[in-house]
C-alpha cells in the first residue's frame, strides 16, 4: 500500500564563506537572503547564493517549521521534531 505523500521545494542558501547551509521551505528574496546572510554569517565577505533543492516528498501529516536558534528546516509530525534538514 503507498503512502499519501505530500511535495515540498526547499530552497538552500549557501555561503561559500563560512562554507555552510540554511534551508528555507519558500523562494527567498532579497531582503530574506541578507537577513539569514546577517543572522548565521556576520562576518564574512560574499552574499550567500540561494539553490533550488529537488523535491522532497513527505507524509502528508507532517508540517514544516525552523528551528530559530541554528536556521534548520525541521519536519515536525504531530507535536514532535522527527527531522532537521540544514
């Protein structure tokens, strides 16, 4: 029997500098890119690129969330983190 599943895009937004990643469940803009740039890596010197990651297929229970304090995609289901992507 398959499972429902429910199809997600998740965006990642590399800096080349710091050498390190932050997923985002939505297109970021501009201005969200030099927030999470000022948020994870104050102090180095490149604008940090954003990349359309593939699709990633889930169970159509689980939601989306970030985890404030590292920047992660977390796949949260019911009231429990069951995953961080980041």
């Amino acid at each position: 029997m398959l499972k429902q599943t429910k199809n997600h895009t998740l965006y990642e937004v590399w800096s080349e500098d710091a050498a390190e990643s932050v997923y985002v469940d939505r297109r970021p803009t501009a201005e969200d890119v030099v927030q999470i740039w000022n948020e994870n890596w104050p102090n180095t010197n490149h604008k940090p690129r954003v990349f359309k990651e593939a699709h990633v297929y889930t169970d159509s229970r689980v939601k989306f969330g970030k985890n404030h304090k590292t920047g992660k995609v977390q796949i949260i289901k019911g009231n429990k983190v069951v995953g961080e992507q980041g």
